[in-house]
C-alpha cells in the first residue's frame, strides 16, 4: 500500500473517530430533552389555598408513568417531614393524569411538589408545582435540581451506548446479509470476517446490557454509585432497555446460528434473524408516540434495515476486497461480486432516503417543529449525509465499478474502489450516530429556548412570578403561549355568564392553529373552585375564538388556555382576571 493511501485512510479514521467523539460530548451541553409536557394542574401553579389539599393532580400532554420514589414535598425547612421523618408522597397514574396523595393536616405556609416521570417515549421529565396553604412562609420553599435526562455523565453515557449498539446491530445484521445475499455462501469463511462479525455481535449485546441499569438510573435521576446494586439491573429488566435486549439476544443469536445450516435454510434463518434484531429499535424512541403508529413502525423498520444493509455491506466488501488483493483472485468475478453490491446499495439508498422522509414528516408532527428544533436541524444534518451517500453510491455503480470491470488489471482503480467503499462506510457511521443523537432530542424544543414542558419547570421555580395578562376586569390582555401568543378579553367580566373571546398567533403573525380546538378553564384558587371547563368554538377566521365560562363569583380567576399543536407539544399560559361580585 501507497504511503498517500495508507495516510489518507488514517485521516477518514481520525475524521470518524473525532466526529463521534464530538457527539458524545453533546450530550454534556444539550438541555433535558423533555418528551411530556405538563398541560395543567390542580391546584394551579402559586395557588393559595384557604386549606390544605389531599391531593394534587397533574395532567400531561400524553401517557406518563410516575417515577418510583421522585415524587416529594418540600418547605421553607426543606423535605416536608412528619414526626421526623420524610412525609411519603403516594402516587397513581391514569393515562396522562398523575395523581398524588399529600400528608393530611399540612399547616399553613410554602410548598413545593417535586415529581419526576417518563414518557410514553421512555424519556424522563421532571418539574416541581409551588402552592401555598393559608398564608406564604417567610422563606420560600425550595427542593433539590432533579438530573436532567440528556446532559451530565449518564446521559453522555447513555447516549454513547445507544450509538455503539446501532453501530455493532447494523454492522453484525448487514455483514451476514452480504454473506448470504451478495457473496451467496451460508457460512463466513474468512478468519477476519468472522472475528469481525463476533465482536459487532459482541459490542452489541454489552451495549444493550449495560443500558439496563443505565435506564432505570436515568429515569430516577439516580447517582453512579447506585450501579452497585443489583435491583437496578433488574428493574432495568422491566422497562424497555429490557424487551430491546431480548430481541437483540433472540436475533443475533438466530443471525450467528444461521451460518451452520445449509445455505437453502442459511439466507431465510439468518435474513430473519436479522429482522427480528432490528426490531429492537421500535422498543424505544419517537415512533412510540408519533401517529399513525403503523406507518411510523413500518418506516423506522425499513430505515434501520437499509441501513445495516448498508453499512455491513460495506464493512463485508471493504474486507472482502482486500482479501482479494491479498490473494490475488481473478478479477473478473471480484468484480461481479462488487456490481451485485452496488445493485443492492441502489434499491437500500432509495428505501433509506425515502423512510427517512417519511419519518421526517411523522415524529416532529409539523414543519415548522422540524424547521425551529435541535431535533430538526440534526436530522437535517442526518439527511444531508445520506444524499452525499447516495451520490458516492450513484458514482461507484455507474462509473467506478464499470471502470475496473473494463480494465481489472489496472491496480489505481482497484485503489480507487477500496478508498470509495471505506468514505462510503465513515458516512454511514455518521449518520448512525446522527440517529443516536436524535433518540434523545425532543422534536418540539428549539434552538433558543426550552421545550414546553421545561417552561412549565421554569416557570413554577419562581415562585414570585404572576400569570400574565392581570388588570382591571374587561381589559385586553396579551400572553405567550409557547412560540406564539394569546391576545383576548374578559366579557362582562362580573359574577355570572361570561365570554372570553381570543385570538392565536404565531410568531410570526400567522393565525396559530392546532390539531383540536383550544382548551380553556377557570379556576378560583381562593374559593377552591374549579377547574371549570369552557365551551370553546371557532370564529369566522382561524386563529379567532370564543369561550363560554360560568363565573359564579367575584374574585381572582385564573384563566388556563392550552393548545394542542402536535403530539409532543401543547403550550400553556395562565392569565389572572379580576371578576367583579
């Protein structure tokens, strides 16, 4: 080999190992990547109440299951104790409704409710809801900053695992496809190729492995050291790490155990053990929540086929290749070996552009989520390393490859070829580990601020903070609500009937619309009353709308709008309306 050869291989080595690198290190500087967003409370954030509830409920924008343990209450002393001890917060789920059970006989003063849960895309979500009974303490409540789900050292970790187990399942699924497929042999003959497919098997399975445990402590904001226990590894059995473990086990080992059956039975047992460990994909992610959940499911099975077709296509050519330099083989049928590749690459190219598209458009649930997210700018990222992909593939299969069929002795084409087919393979590492990254970003939370569920936690930390939109009865009011704004007013504004007529806009001035009407409610925190749920309609022009609410009393109502835009976002904005008796 060429000294230019074997340096410009070192470089796309280096180039590879630096970029991933460079993702893992994301991870440490990214927000929590929250998935749920909490839509309203009961009591309402800052409500004062004359007496002490026996519960709070907590509704979120989709199905959440309460984290064991992470919801506790907290005073101006710090954990709310009794007799000593730290008070028990007992909880229960239905759908997106979290109830919890507080200590009976809470004296008057501050409190804050911590509560941490996962979402129906097993990503965790944290917040903390302030309340105050009777009168405000003299020093605020405070409670401890739950770990966020991305950033810090397990969730770099967290995320590092994630790609090392998508790159070894694509690497050991699409080396046996090309064995099978391309080279058309049950078993792999080559020492090198063999050690290959083992240690991608391998790196897999302890990737997997060790998610387990790393789930359940990224879920419970837990510490490192807790990784001593073995009822973590066990609880980590039970959540999805745990069914995408055993369809990675199942798989590979029907994948590996394919290749000493002959070859009639080799391709169909290993093609579906394949099949089987790629499915573990679909245990976790956006695809989870996104709707239709059958074409999501369908899109996201063919994009992870197509790309471990792909990349251990090539890592089996890439070898294949150099042993056939090594030995000197004809050239003629190499050739043939690589044309039948290249034809394979053409139908995967298209299939993995084309699911990817389609994921594109499903998960975010609109373009302007896909246009304004961390999320869609890294899928366009992803996406553009496929196009590249497909003009190296489209360059290979129409002019390389006819090239070294029409002069195989020639050895600077035989270079050329190898040195596409490792730039091809370092592209589709970087996609793959571009579809690490995407796992654990939300596809609703932009560039320039939080998601809105994290607004829902930053607002209630300051507990000075006042809703938006307080006057006098009958006056216009104006809130945000997520990246758009509310504007609307308060009619007549006395005990009895009441309209609130209001108008939605994006940030741009559009009218705001939703996939359902606004939902609207009122509240009297003073008087314990509500949520008392408006009659919401559509007036003649979309993003103007009219609510009936029954006001029975005077007082400091608190006025909820929320709109649903897509399935991972629904922004929320509080306004105090002063109501005449």
């Amino acid at each position: 080999m060429r000294p230019s050869s074997r340096l410009a291989r070192r470089l796309r080595a280096a180039l590879a190992i630096v970029v991933l690198v460079l993702l893992g290190a994301v991870g440490t500087a990214l927000p929590a990547a929250a998935h749920a967003g909490l839509a309203a409370s009961n009591p309402a954030v800052d409500a004062v109440l004359p007496a002490a509830p026996a519960t709070v409920r907590l509704r979120f924008n989709e199905a959440v299951a309460p984290v064991a343990g992470a919801f506790a209450l907290y005073d101006s002393a710090g954990r709310y104790t009794v007799e000593g001890r730290p008070a028990t917060v007992v909880v229960a789920a239905v759908d997106g409704v979290v109830t919890a059970n507080l200590p009976e006989t809470l004296p008057a003063g501050s409190y804050l409710l911590s509560w941490r849960v996962v979402s129906a895309d097993s990503h965790p979500v944290s917040g903390v809801l302030p309340f105050v009974v009777g009168h405000a303490s003299a020093r605020p409540a405070t409670a401890p900053a739950a770990a966020d789900s991305l950033g810090g050292l397990v969730g770099s970790t967290y995320l590092a695992l994630q790609i090392l187990g998508y790159l070894g399942l694509f690497t050991a699924v699409g080396l046996r496809v090309f064995d099978v497929v391309v080279l058309r042999r049950s078993r792999t003959a080559e020492r090198g190729t063999r050690q290959v497919l083992r240690g991608a098997a391998g790196a897999t399975v302890t990737a997997y492995a060790l998610l387990l445990p790393l789930t359940v402590l990224r879920e419970r904001a837990g510490r490192w050291t807790d990784l001593r226990t073995v009822a973590l590894w066990r609880d980590g059995l039970a959540t999805p790490a745990g069914t995408t473990l055993a369809l990675v086990v199942a798989g590979l080992a029907l994948l590996l155990g394919a290749a000493r059956l002959p070859l009639r039975w080799s391709r169909p047992f290993a093609l579906a053990g394949g099949l089987v460990a790629l499915t573990s994909v679909l245990a976790t992610g956006h695809t989870r929540t996104a709707t239709p959940s059958w074409l999501v499911n369908g899109a996201d099975l063919v994009h992870v086929a197509a790309a471990a077709v792909w990349l251990g296509g090539l890592v089996g050519l890439g070898l294949y290749l150099a042993r056939a330099r090594r030995l000197r083989l004809d050239p003629v049928p190499v050739a043939g070996v690589v044309a039948r590749f290249s034809g394979l690459a053409g139908v995967t190219v298209g299939l993995l552009g084309a699911s990817g598209l389609m994921l594109a458009l499903l998960v975010p649930g609109s373009w302007r989520s896909l246009l304004s997210s961390d999320y869609g700018h890294a899928l366009a990222a992803k996406l553009a390393l496929v196009a590249v992909l497909g003009v190296l593939a489209g360059w290979n299969r129409y002019a390389l490859v006819p090239a070294v069929q029409r002069r195989p002795d020639s050895a600077a084409r035989w270079r050329r070829l190898r040195s596409a087919v490792v730039d091809e393979c370092v592209i589709v590492v970087l996609a793959i580990a571009v579809t690490g990254l995407l796992t654990s970003l939300n596809p609703e939370s932009g560039p320039a601020g939080p998601s809105s569920a994290d607004t829902a936690a930053v607002a209630v930390v300051d507990t000075a903070a006042k809703p938006a939109g307080s006057g006098a009865a009958g006056a216009l009011r104006r809130a945000d609500l997520g990246s758009g704004s509310l504007q609307g007013r308060l009619l007549p504004g006395t005990a009895g009937p009441n309209t609130f007529e209001f108008t939605l806009r994006d940030a741009d001035g559009a009218p705001l619309t939703g996939q359902t009407l606004p939902e609207v409610s009122a509240s009297l925190p003073s008087a314990q009353l509500g949520p008392l749920h408006a009659t919401v309609r559509r007036l003649p022009g979309t993003a103007h709308y009219r609510a009936e609410l029954p006001l029975p009393v005077g007082g400091d109502w608190r006025l909820i709008v929320s709109v649903r835009q897509s399935t991972y976002d629904e922004p929320t904005t509080t306004l105090l309306v002063p109501v005449a008796g």
